[in-house]
C-alpha cells in the first residue's frame, strides 16, 4: 500500500491551549473485530470541555464508522446494533485542570521509598539481637517490628577461599551506562487495545511520521504501556490518531517462521494513542541519597534498562516471557503431537558484584504448530487419526472432553473472512455443527450451515464435530475447519514424554557449543546491542564473557568408597524385606515367562548391595492381573488388598511390574501409600526383559531407599566438617521445602506443598515428609507451621531431644518472592518452634534456584568437558552484598553443567563462606538413590519428590471422583476449592517412599 494512505494526526496538549488539531485522514473499508477494552481514563486525556466539541467528536466517529461496516456479512452472531469507535471520554472536571497546573514529581515513590529505606538501615546493626525476637503466637512485639528485624542476610566476609582455584567464563556480559544520564518514562494508552505485535507497529509508524514531536529519538516501547525515551519529548502529553494496515488472511498457510509474513492486501484502521509523562529518573541521583558505599540502583531504572536492551530482540523474534524465539536461528524441528520445537535464547539484567550484566543463554520451547486445527487434532489425538477418512463421525464423551482440553485457550485465526480475525478458544459446543442454530441482528433464527453456504459459498464438511466457542459469555461460534492455530503460542499442557526427551534433546548442547551459540547471538542481527537503542541512551554491552576465578572444592571422604561403577558399590546400611510380593499387570505370556530370572537377578544384585531381599515365599506371592485392572479402581484397590492379607497384613513391598506406562500408576501408588500402607516399587515389562545390570542395580537402591537403608555415609560425620557450630551432642535438623503447581491453564487443581526434615544424627539422611494441598498457585506455604512442628515432634521421637539449629532450604522461589517468603514462612518456622515450651533454635533459611540461566564454561577453548564437580562461585556474577553463591556438585555427563545458585535469606547460625559451601557440598553426597553426588542439596531434592507424589495423589483423585478437572465445568466466581490429601499411612509416613 502507498505511503500516501497512512496517517497521524496529532493532539498535543500544553497550559497554554487545549484545542484539538483534527485533519479527517483518508479512511478505508475496516471489518474487524477487536477484543473488548475500556476506554482510556479521562483523567489521562486532555480533550475539550465544550459541548460544542463533544458533539463534534461524536459526529466525527459516527461518520467513519458508517464508511466502515457497508458490505461484508457480519462473524456469528453480531450484537443488534454496530458498536461506535471509543469516543473522546466526557469533559474532565475542575479538580483535573486544578491538579495539572501542579508540576509532575521526577519520581513518585522516591520519597517513601527513602524512608523505608532509612528505616530499615536502622535495623541493620541490631540485627543480630533481633534476630530472635520475631513477633510469634503470643509474643508482645508489632508486625512492623517483626518486619523491620527482617533484613535479607548480607555476605559475611569477602567469600570462601577452601579449594584449587579454577578459571572460569560465565554467560554474563558487562553493560557500561552513564548513571548521570536522564531516562523520561511515559505511560501509553492505545485505544482500541490492540495487540503487543500491533502496539509495536503503531509505535513504530508514530516515530517514522511524527519524529519532531520525539525531539528525535527512538523511544523503547514494552508493548504495553511503558516507553522510556532518553531525550524529553517536546510535551509533557500528547495525542495521536493513527491509521495502520491490518492484515488480512491471505498470510502464509504453512507453519514456517514465527513472525507473520507480509500480506497482499491490509485494511486500515483507525487507533487513538495517549502518552504522558510519568517521571524522570537516572541512576546518579538516586544513589546519591541513599548515602552508603554500595546501594542497588532503583529497580525502575534497572526495568527501564532491561526495557531499552529487549527492544531490539523484540522487533525481529517472537518473545515468551523473557525469551525470543525465532526459526532463523536454525533450531526448529517437528516433536510431534502438533507441537514444534524451537530455539531461542534468554536475556535479563541482573546487579552484581562486577556492576549491571546482561545475562544470556540459550533457550528451547515448544510452539503450537501452526496448521488448521483438524489437522492439529489429528496429530495430537491419536483417536482423531482417520478424521479425514471419517469426516462423519461424531465425538464420544471422553472424546469430546480430549478435543476441548487439545484446544482450550489456544489463539485460531478464521481462514474464510478477509482480515484476519484472531479469537481465543474458550471451549466447544454442546451441540454438533449440523444442529447449530443462531439468532441475526433482526432476532431470525438461522442455521448454521446454510449462513456459511449462502454468505460464503462454503459447505461445511465435519457436520458432526461440534463447533469452537470464541466467546466466554455469548454464543459464537467458528467450525473447526475453517479455522487455524496463530503462531508464535507456546504450546499448552503438558508434554508427552516423547515430546520432551526431544525438547530435552534439542538443548543437550556441550559446553563449547553451547558457549559458541551464545556468542553469536551476541554479536548477531537479534542480539540486544545490534540496535540502536543502546546508542541512543549511550549504553555499551560487551561482547565478551564475563572471565572469573572459580574454586574446586575437595569432595568428602565416605566410609564406602563409592566405585566407579553402581554394579561394584555396596549399600553402606542394607535393610531386610522378609515379607514382599510381585504384582505382574498385563503383559503377553512370554514377557510373563521372564518374571523368575528377574526375580533371581534382583535378590542377588540386592544381596551384593548388602540389601537381604527374602526368597521365600517368591513362589506363593507372585499375583498375575490383566491389564484392565488400571481403570478400575475399586478393583485395584481389592487387589491389592488381597495381597496384603496373603501376606498376614505384614508386607513390607509390592514390586509391581506393568505392561506399559498407564496413569493407573499413580492410582497404585495412593492406595498402597494411603489405604494398604505398603511401599512400592514399579517398573515395565520391556526393561525388565533386557535384564539390564544398571536397571537391576537401581532397581535394587531404590528399594533399599525406600524400606529405611542407605547407600553410604559421611567419613567423618558433619559435626567434624563444621566443629565451630556444630557437635555430637548438639543435634541439627536439616529441612527442605516446596510446592509444585498444576501446569499452566489448569485453573482450578491446587497446589501442592511438600516439607521434609532430618531424623537421624549426625548422619542426617533419613528424612520424613509431611504434604499439603494448598490455594491454587499460592507459593508461599500456608500450613507450613504445622508441617514443621509435626517434623520437630518425628526428630524428638527418633532422639528424645530437640534440635539446637534448623537448617531450611527451601526450593522453587523468584528473586521477587523473596521479601514475602522470608517474612511469611520464616514466621511460621518460628511459630511452629514456640508450641514447645522454651525452644528458641537458631535458624538458617536458604532458597536454592536450579531455574536459572547462569553458565559457567572452562576458559580452555579446547577443552570441552564440564566444569568438574565441586566448582564453585561465589564472587563477580553474585549478588554485591547479600549472602549468595553457585555451587556444581554433580559431574555433567550430557550438555552442559547448570550450577545450582543458593541465595540466603537469614542466618541466625551465622556461617562464614566456606563452612556453608562445605556444608551444601558434602550433604550432595548423602542423597539416598545415587551413587555420585547429586546436583542440589538432598533436603530440596527430597522435598521437590514429595510434593510431586502429592500432585499425583490429587491427580488422580479429581479424575476418579467425576473428573472435577474438566477445564468446562470450572466456574471462577470464586478461588478454585482445595482438594485435601489423603491421609498417609502409619506404617508408610515415617519411610522415604518418594525416592
């Protein structure tokens, strides 16, 4: 289309006067549909207060509106009556003019944020006194107390220096700014609301057209509501009508880039864009008045920053959260299930010790194919296979609910219209497309198909399927067929376990091609330097990684040297099941005829772990079950408690070997947990058949993990490592917590939380759980109080003594949580801790992060092995005041090594460097199943399997009861109720049945 046809016109406002500067643009036929969006605040616009201009405007809209909507028929149904464009909002009112003759403030929260600030500086010397007296049940001290006593802990000495040094690069690269230099932040309002991709183009088409009214600068826009400009703009507000091109649907029909090809033919239409500005800020002032060596630079000035350097990323890739996706990047490949897999990279700011740093990794995704969605659902629904063979048939129950749950919110663009209508899928009808009926603006009745065969010539081919509803609260309805998937969508549920061991597959990259990637990106055409936003607000990001000094930590000695091999290790404590069964789940009878030999490898690869698997009763306890036994619960259920009696209701273990995985696994795990109370231990048919060494010796450590043995033990106990805090006679309990939430748009299953504890000392490896469900998506934990008095209370049963220290890692919290989690669940620690009489122990609260996207590299470039185990960092990428380090504990066998960050919040115990590294580093290697040291700290790990077990019991528990996960029958009126978990065991609660 000729540049001729786009158009700005412009409304700037000022003290001085307040008269609209309207010129009529040329308009052209517009048939869209825009998703609903409240007009602009009136306080945010600047319009006439006559009604003589209200009328006007009023006129004005009418007349464009009318050369709009002529000829096409309308997208099923239309409301009775054509919607007018937004319309100026009505005359502000005197208090408004009053307020804008009042200067705006450079920063709004400055001031009080200076004031918390001081307060809580305050509290620094006097946090250790403090420390101690945070307000519990019954306790005289205010909230605003407990709060300010809860300063983040802050590193205690310049870092560790235990271990061989080792140089390093890590995937940080420095970003040089001038702190003095002013950054001007602007709200925008965009009327009607359009999307980010379409916010993006009208601000691009406003800086192409209108440069003076920038004074000349390339803003950077978020695509919400935020631009930063490094120069100010030549009025404080500013308005701006804006013609843009929409596409129409004669894009690309096959998925091949995420970003939309340019179409053929665009439609214009009409956008009222608002700016105003918010505040001036930059980094020098600000540090200025806090007073103090090293202060972190005001978050809106770090935001603007990472803003300004995702400004160029954003333009040319498809972003997710903070990725960029994009299949020029050359890694895109079919995973199957209609999903592609792509790659991408990630990038955040982050404040650390060597000054602002970009970090920049690599990143891989699933994407909704883009393809017709009867072609989607035959790739993602096995039973869908031959629906274009079978265009007749009709969709059972169960069908139906799989169709829907495929489709639920995902984004479908209609292929049958001129533009392109983007609507969201909100479910599907009751009724199949040949019964569907509905009203037109005159109130008749029309069918369906007929509407389509006589306004669009098209005969709709799956009568039987039912159609797309597009709309939450009407009826409106699209068929299948006729529409296709956007691009760009990150895919929805969850994957299928091939589908991630190829995602998993596509980011196994070895270090130095990993690094290698990286560096390109760095210096390439989307790398966030590439464009002219950091010359514009005169910031310089290096290219090169971050070069640092790492060190080697020594590994702890074991009283069982572990061997090279698990075949040659033995099981420093082995247990002994004298009473145990063997349940076998379909299978065909030759795989049946394998069970003996099984049976015999694994009683003597248990015996040379030293685990005493009886060989007794094998012949009376092997029970044969068909395969149908899974979806029948009640059946499971006797059945299992058949075996129970056979055994005198003293089993010890049911090995339950199946056919194929079946979601009837987590079925048998809840009943044998919670109603049987019986361990576990499952496996499949094909494994067992190859009688692989490595499966049987796993087999065998699992089951030894489970019924309460251990694969090794410490050396020289933990009190010997730390003897400045710790000692024999003084016991310690170490905790580990989590919470696992359903996967994304599942918005009624809740959460799940998880918190495990020590009971054993100074060995500390046997750990108890208790789990909770929780509100739906709530991190913080809410019965954590209870939770950990009932683990105190386990500690005191099994050593008739309390513990002097708590030591609590805590898994699976953001950066942004911390503040909230720390005064949150540090409290209920402390509550839990005031029930008995008189106990006060010191405590220690670390979050440990394995979700980060920090790499540390050898600085060898032939060198392409992982950093070895034992690594750690804890200088130059760390935070430049608070208590935090990375740590690599495991040997990386494939891709590359991700070090697991641990940040402490609060250290009553207070540790120096190296005595919690050495701590966290020697408890790698006391996790239960593993023969090597394991890659976070056991009582994390152990709390993340629990809480997954958690999640299946509710899992399955909302299929079976009616299946309450029906994404259709969910209502949102109010928060989603929790399910309870049922009630473990007693003979089961106090055993590591999770591992």
């Amino acid at each position: 289309m000729e540049e001729k046809t786009h158009h700005t016109t412009k409304h700037i406002s000022n003290s001085k006067s307040r008269t609209p500067l309207l010129h009529k643009p040329p308009f052209h036929h517009v048939h869209t549909n825009p998703l609903p969006f409240p007009s602009p605040d009136h306080r945010n616009l600047n319009l006439v207060s006559s009604n003589l201009h209200s009328s006007y405007y009023y006129y004005y809209y009418y007349c464009l509106y009318s050369q709009f909507h002529h000829t096409l028929p309308p997208l099923l149904p239309l409301p009775p009556t054509p919607p007018l464009l937004p319309l100026p909002s009505p005359p502000p009112d005197l208090r408004f003019f009053q307020s804008m003759s009042k200067p705006i403030p450079l920063s709004p929260v400055v001031e009080h944020k200076q004031q918390q600030q001081n307060k809580k500086k305050m509290q620094v010397s006097e946090h250790k006194a403090n420390s101690r007296n945070i307000k519990v049940s019954g306790s005289t001290a205010t909230e605003a107390e407990a709060e300010a006593a809860l300063v983040v802990a802050k590193r205690p000495d310049s870092g560790g220096q235990e271990g061989s040094v080792i140089y390093l690069l890590a995937n940080h690269f420095l970003v040089k700014f001038d702190p003095s230099h002013k950054i001007y932040h602007y709200n925008v309002e965009i009327s009607p609301h359009p999307s980010k991709e379409m916010a993006r183009m009208i601000k691009q088409k406003l800086v192409e057209t209108e440069p003076s009214s920038f004074s000349g600068a390339v803003p950077a826009f978020d695509g919400r509501n935020n631009i930063y400009s490094p120069v100010e703009f030549q009025e404080d507000r500013l308005e701006f009508f804006v013609n843009l091109p929409i596409p129409s649907s004669n894009t690309v029909m096959k998925y091949s880039d995420l970003r939309e090809k340019q179409p053929q033919k665009k439609i214009d239409k009409l956008f009222r864009v608002n700016m105003r500005l918010v505040s001036k800020f930059d980094g020098k002032e600000q540090r200025k008045k806090e007073g103090e060596n090293w202060t972190p630079l005001p978050q809106e000035y770090v935001h603007a920053l990472d803003v300004i350097l995702r400004e160029n990323p954003t333009e040319k890739c498809t972003s997710i959260g903070r990725s960029f996706y994009s299949s020029s990047m050359g890694g895109s490949k079919e995973i199957g299930g209609g999903a592609v897999g792509l790659r991408g990279f990630f990038q955040s700011l982050r404040q650390t010790q060597q000054g602002l740093a970009l970090n920049m990794d690599l990143s891989i995704t699933a994407f909704h194919e883009s393809i017709r969605v009867i072609a989607y659902l035959q790739k993602r629904l096995e039973f869908l296979k031959d629906l274009s063979r079978n265009k007749g048939r009709e969709l059972s129950f169960e069908e139906r609910r799989e169709v829907e749950k495929a489709l639920k919110n995902i984004r479908v663009f209609v292929c049958h219209r001129e533009t392109v209508q983007r609507y969201r899928v909100y479910g599907l009808t009751e009724e199949i497309t040949e019964n569907l009926w509905f009203p037109d603006r005159d109130g008749k009745h029309l069918r369906l198909m007929s509407y389509f065969k006589d306004h669009y010539s098209y005969e709709i081919q799956f009568k039987n399927l039912p159609c797309l509803q597009i709309s939450r609260t009407k009826p409106c309805y699209i068929p299948m067929e006729l529409c296709m998937i956007c691009e760009g969508q990150k895919f929805l549920g969850k994957l299928s376990d091939d589908q991630a061991a190829k995602i998993m597959k596509m980011g196994c990259q070895r270090p130095n091609e990993r690094k290698g990637i990286i560096n390109t990106v760095m210096s390439g055409p989307v790398g966030p330097s590439s464009g002219n936003q950091t010359r514009e607000f005169n910031l310089e990001v290096s290219r090169e990684m971050t070069l640092l000094k790492g060190r080697i930590l020594q590994p702890p000695r074991l009283k069982l040297d572990r061997s090279r091999s698990l075949v040659e290790s033995r099981a420093f404590k082995g247990t002994r099941v004298e009473r145990w069964a063997l349940m076998s789940i379909g299978g065909s009878q030759d795989q049946k005829s394998t069970i003996p030999k099984f049976i015999n490898e694994l009683t003597q690869k248990c015996e040379h772990l030293g685990v005493f698997l009886s060989k007794n009763a094998i012949s009376s306890s092997t029970f044969f079950e068909p395969s149908h036994i899974l979806n029948n619960i009640t059946l499971l259920e006797s059945k299992l408690k058949e075996i129970q009696r056979a055994a005198s209701n003293k089993l010890q273990l049911i090995i339950c070997v199946m056919e194929k995985k079946h979601k009837g696994y987590g079925d048998i795990k809840r009943i044998a947990e919670t109603r049987i109370g019986v361990v576990t231990q499952c496996c499949l048919y094909p494994n067992i058949t190859k009688l692989n060494s490595q499966f049987v010796s796993n087999l065998a450590l699992k089951i030894n993990a489970k019924i309460g043995g251990s694969m090794t033990e410490l050396y020289n106990s933990i009190p010997s490592h730390i003897p400045r805090l710790f000692r024999l006679d003084e016991p310690v309990i170490f905790m580990g917590a989590d919470v696992t939430h359903p996967h994304p748009f599942d918005d009624c299953s809740p959460s799940v939380a998880a918190v495990v504890g020590s009971i054993n000392w100074p060995e500390a490896n046997r750990y108890v759980s208790r789990m909770r469900s929780q509100t739906h998506r709530q991190e913080i934990i809410q019965d954590l109080d209870l939770m950990v008095k009932e683990l105190l209370d386990d500690f005191y049963k099994a050593l008739n003594k309390l513990p002097n220290r708590i030591i609590f890692f805590r898994d699976g919290v953001s950066e942004t949580q911390f503040k909230k989690c720390l005064q949150e669940e540090l409290q209920a620690i402390k509550t839990a801790c005031s029930k008995f009489h008189g106990y006060n122990p010191s405590i220690t609260f670390a979050v440990v992060q394995k979700r980060h996207h920090s790499r540390l590299f050898r600085c060898d470039p032939d060198n392409d092995q992982n950093i070895p185990p034992g690594t750690v960092v804890d200088t130059v990428i760390t935070h430049p005041k608070e208590f935090d380090f990375y740590l690599c504990s495991h040997l990386g066998v494939k891709g590359t090594s991700r070090p697991t960050h641990y940040h402490i919040l609060w250290d009553e115990n207070e540790f120096t460097s190296d005595e919690l590294q050495r701590l966290v580093y020697n408890l790698c290697y006391t996790f239960v199943r593993c023969t090597k040291p394991v890659s976070i700290v056991p009582p994390a790990y152990y709390a993340h399997l629990a809480a997954y077990r958690g999640r299946l019991y509710i899992e399955r528990s909302s299929e079976t009861n009616g299946g309450s996960m029906n994404p259709s029958s969910v209502s949102r009126v109010g928060p989603p109720k929790t399910i309870p978990l049922p009630k473990l065991s007693d003979n089961v609660k106090n055993l590591m049945f999770y591992c």
